[in-house]
C-alpha cells in the first residue's frame, strides 16, 4: 500500500508566522521587536511636538535604532537624572523613561519664560519642578500611548530622580531602549530614553497585530467625504504670543497701577493652532484691525 504525502497548509502557516513578526522576532538566541520602529517614530513626532509647544517652536528629534542593555547600565547611562515608570497594561512589566536633570531644567525654565538657561547645580528639585515633572511625564506618557495606537495603555505612577525606586526592575534584568536626541538651540544634544523590559514585550508578543498594520478595510466614499466635510468646519484656537516681557523680581512687587513694561515685538511671531506650532509672521493691520500676516508655514523634519 502506498502513502501519498499529505499536503501541507502554507497558507496557515504564513499567516500565524507573519502575525508573531508584527511584535517579536527570535534569530540566533535573541529577539527583535519590528512594531517598536514604528512606535519610536510617532513618538519621535510627539515628543517634537510636546517640546515645541512647551516654548520652543524650532526643535527637532531625532530617533535611534533600538538596543539592548541591562537596567543598571541604563540608571548610569541617564545619571543624574529624571525617571518615569508608567503601569502599562497588558505589558506583564513597567514602560520607563528617562530624562538628564539638565533637560528637566531648562524646559521649565522655557515653560516659566526664561530661555533655557540652566542655573547653579543641585541635587534636589523645587515644589514647581517636580508639579513640572509629574505633568510632563502625563503628557509623555499620553504621547506614548497614541504611538501605540491602543496596543498599550501607559499610566504613570511613579516620579523619581533615584534609580532604586523603580520597582519591578532588578539590575541584570535586559531592556529595550530607544534614544530620542533633541536639535536645535539650547537643548542640542540633550537626550530622552525610552525603555521596555524584554521579558514583558515577550509576554505580548502573540496579541492582536497593531491596527495600522491590518488589512486596511473597504473604505466607503460617501461616508469619508461626509467626514472630512465635518472636520473642516471644526474650528480651532489659534495663539500668536508677541512679547515675553521679562523684569527683574524686585521690580515686578514694586508695580502699581499706572505703570508702564515695555515691550520689544520681535519682527516675527510664532503662530499655534491648538496648541502646535503652525506658522510664523510679520504684524501688521488689516481693515482697520491688528492682523498677522502668515510668511512661513512650519514643516517638521519629516515634512508630516
């Protein structure tokens, strides 16, 4: 009697291996995590964003590749620094981020309207820092998980400047980390680093694949165009700042009603729209009223 092999369902097979390779790839003892290149970028963008409307409009990041560290490496490689530890469910393990105290610093110097200048060293924040720092690490922490498009869902639930506080981490234990380097102006060269513990991607590796890399459904015409006919009656505040007057303290409790600050209006001014840098321009007047007349449109390094 003979045997005919049995044919083989490549079609199942290919479907089950391309869904793992959306989050996890293993090769030679190791793993790699494509889906974490995607995340990087869109955050890269957020981060941009974030740091723009803070106050400073020509900022720009830039993302490197993913490597691998131990978590004490990590601690040293930020030292003295800033960490964020976010629960980040279904992650079977925390997402943290990782600041230099320099950066923490200057951006609350920009938020306050200074220029980013850093003061005298010390090793312990003021009560407006830390408010600053709890309020930025929200902010990442929303920014992060829009990146994820609904795969993870970071919470922050803890602020600290010293490493030994990040439960849940021990010293050997490997990560993956992202490095997001600030450009332009003060804050060249300053660095945030994102981190995942290994064994907790692994944990996800078989979920859903991320909504941007589905199939992309039948899309109905009428449908998107009653939709973009509705987003574009959505009305938007739109912010111009023209002066950032700065005096010194003594004479700022010595005001009284009556008294004149003087103010220098650049040539230029920025323009947001909610809350995103948009455009710069010239003052000027248009029928009888102040006006701002648009000269440059802002562009990212991306052109998105």
């Amino acid at each position: 009697m003979s045997l005919e092999p049995k044919p083989i369902d490549t079609s199942a097979k290919q479907a089950a291996d391309a869904k793992a390779s959306l989050l996890l790839r293993k090769a030679e003892d190791s793993y790699a995590f494509p889906v974490l290149d995607s995340v990087g970028n869109q955050f890269a963008r957020s981060l941009r964003d974030l740091v723009r409307a803070l106050g400073a409009p020509t900022v720009n990041v830039e993302r490197a590749p993913a490597v691998q560290m131990r978590f004490a490496d990590w601690c040293q490689d930020v030292s003295p620094g800033l960490f964020w530890r976010y629960h980040a469910p279904p992650l079977k393990g925390p997402v943290l981020l990782a600041a230099t105290r320099p950066l923490v610093l200057q951006l609350v110097d920009i938020f306050y309207g200074g220029k980013g200048q850093l003061g005298s060293e010390r090793e312990e924040l003021t009560d407006a820092e830390e408010r600053f720092a709890a309020r930025l690490g929200r902010d990442m922490g929303m920014q992060l998980a829009a990146a994820w498009k609904a795969g993870i869902e970071p919470e922050l639930d803890c602020v600290t400047s010293d490493p030994a506080k990040l439960a849940a981490v021990r010293a050997d234990d490997e990560l993956l980390v992202q490095r997001f380097t600030l450009r332009g102006g003060v804050f060249e060269g300053r660095t945030i680093l994102c981190a995942y513990p290994q064994a907790a991607l692994r944990g996800i590796a078989g979920a859903d694949p991320m909504p941007e890399m589905r199939d992309a459904p039948a899309i109905d015409p009428e449908w998107t165009a009653t939709l973009n006919k509705a987003l574009k009656s959505v009305r938007l505040p739109v912010r111009s700042v023209l002066a950032r007057p700065e005096i010194p303290l003594v004479k700022l409790l010595s005001l009284e009603v009556g008294d004149i600050i003087p103010l220098t209006i650049p040539r230029n001014v920025p323009v947001t729209v909610a809350g995103r840098s948009f455009a710069s321009g010239s003052i000027g007047e248009a029928n009888g009223n102040a006006a701002i007349m648009i000269e440059t449109i802002e562009k990212g390094s991306d052109h998105d």
